[in-house]
C-alpha cells in the first residue's frame, strides 16, 4: 500500500453477547445451548479495528456509556491502533450491546440472528460532531452506518460532500434513507437482506447450485435501483457467493474464497467493508480492491469472535500466499 489512508468511522461500539445453539427455540419452548461467550464489537468498532489493522490511520467517533463495557470497548480499540479520543460519553445510559443467535448445526452453513439493544449508541447528537465541519478536509474517506440517528449520519455526509471527501455506508440496521443521504454517499455497501428491504427485489445467492446468470442479474437490478436513488457505486456482499459493485463505469462481479471453514460469520461484513474501505484509497484496482476484501472476510469467517476474529494486513497477504499455493 502505497499510501496510509486517513479515515474517519462515526458508528457504534456495542458489546456482543454470542449464544451457539442447534436448535432456534419455538413460542413456548426451551432448549439447551452450546456456548455464550461475550465480546467487544459494534459495526463502527469492528470496522475500524479492521481499517487499522490492514494499516489506515482511523479515527472513530461514537457514544458509549461509562461503564466496563465502554471501558474495555475503547481499550481494545486503542490496542488496534485506532485513534479513540474523539468517543463521547453518556452519563445516562449505558454502553450498547446485543445478542447475537449462531444456530450451529454440523454440516451446516452457520446462521447468524442479531438483536441490538442500542444504549448510548443512539444519544449521539449533531451539535456533539459539528466541530467536524471544520475538520473534514483531513480525512480521505468517511464511514457511515445506521446504528447511530439519522440526521447525525446526514450531517457528516453533508460535511464530508462539502469538502470532496468520498462516503461509503453501510446502511445497517435497515431503515428508510433520506434523499439528503444518499446524495452525498459515494460508495453505498449493504448485503442481500438489505438490499430486499431498499428494493423489494430477492437475489436468491443461497440456492444450493450453482451461481448463475439469472441470480446475477437480480443483483444487477437491484444495484441499479438503489444507483437510482442517488448513489453513484454500490455493492451488495453475497455471503458464500462473493460481492457485486456496480459503478457508474462498469458492473464488477467477484467470487467469494472457495473452501473456508465457517466458524463465526458475526463480522464477516464488517471485516470486507474495513479491507475495501482501506485499499479504495490507494491505486489498486477494482479487481484487486475486491479480491483482498473477499480473503479479509474470509479470515473473519473461519476465526471465532466479532472484533477478535478481524485480521491483520500481515496475516491476509499471508493467506492469499496460502490460497495461490493449493
């Protein structure tokens, strides 16, 4: 990497509660589970350690609350190389968390079910950031997500747009974008149930066959609806059948890592958008901006954990070796 990109992520940190089970229980019925393990993540959190441990220079704006949680959230921040002294505190609530639902069954694809309880997430307010009109021009790229209230995500974008300074979002938990928004998003990142949910349109990329040009073209569609609405690049992440990006020039479609173990899918996504968010800055093209973000996910996929399992920059070039060589 040519050059060490300064990015700015304003989004959630969250303590994640991970419970394994094999069977999803019914209304009215108990079942054992497997294992519940906790661990520090939140979408701004988990991408950001990722950008910083591929090698950007990341700064990460959120609101946590003063308690352990907080604490050990910014302390394993820090500890990627992540830049934390703009985090804000709430003296009120308490730092965000959520359950995270892995249904393990052997010989089975992992199934991941999530359910956030926001916390101090949401209590991040526009006169709390507005400072960084003033400071936008530093940064070469800005990441969004939708953890944190709408019109804060408005504002930086509008910040950022102001200055020339490319957006990417990842506009998960779902919800309605505004027209605002989305003209000042560059790069608009979102998986198949999102997608669904902006267009209406299923991309069916977990049929057991092949991928084929029928599935291809739903994603082409739906990309091209939600380019639209004002987004000139998005991508859509396909889970085991890789990525689209569909840009204003040309529809790029990359196929996920074969042969990957699924251990635990919970940062897959976040893993991929810190790796394509990192090399965007550079010069790589397209192709290799993909292809080095599929092999991040695909670490995250086969290790344990949200923020534990986001590989470093040593550790992906050392699988991509690995991969080249079988």
């Amino acid at each position: 990497m040519k050059k060490r990109p300064k990015i700015l992520v304003v989004g959630s940190l969250m303590m994640n509660q991970g419970i394994e089970t094999s069977v999803i229980p019914e209304e009215g019925q108990t079942v054992m589970g497997e294992d519940i393990k906790k661990s520090p993540g939140g979408k701004g959190a988990n991408q950001a350690v990722q950008m910083a441990r591929l090698g950007a220079d990341v700064t990460l704006i959120g609101k946590i609350g003063r308690d352990r949680d907080g604490e050990e959230l910014v302390k394993v921040c820090k500890e990627a190389g992540v830049n934390t002294e703009q985090i804000i505190y709430d003296d009120v609530l308490p730092t965000g968390s959520s359950i995270v639902l892995l249904e393990t069954v052997p010989g089975q694809k992992v199934k991941k079910r999530s359910i956030v309880i926001p916390g101090a997430t949401t209590q991040l307010m526009v006169d709390e950031i507005a400072y960084l009109e003033d400071e936008m021009d530093k940064y070469d790229l800005v990441v969004l997500q939708n953890a944190i209230p709408m019109e804060v995500n408005e504002a930086i974008a509008g910040y950022a747009y102001k200055h020339e300074v490319d957006v990417v979002l990842n506009p998960i938990p779902a919800k309605k974008l505004s027209k605002e928004l989305m003209e000042c998003v560059t790069y608009l990142i979102v998986n198949e149930q999102a997608a669904k949910s902006m267009t209406g349109i299923k991309i069916h990329s977990d049929w057991k066959r092949e991928w084929t040009r029928f599935n291809l073209d739903e994603a082409r569609v739906a990309s091209a609806v939600i380019r639209g609405r004002g987004v000139p690049t998005v991508l859509i992440t396909l889970a085991e059948k890789g990525v689209i990006m569909n840009t204003p020039e040309r529809f790029y479609y990359k196929k996920a890592i074969e042969d990957v173990e699924m251990v635990d899918p919970r940062a897959a996504g976040d893993a991929f958008i810190g790796a394509f968010c990192t090399r965007i800055c550079t010069d790589d093209s397209i192709g290799k901006v993909l292809a080095i973000a599929n092999y991040t996910a695909a670490l995250s996929i086969a290790t344990e954990g949200a923020i534990e399992s986001l590989p470093t920059s040593k550790q992906v070039r050392e699988y991509m070796e690995q991969k080249r060589d079988a």
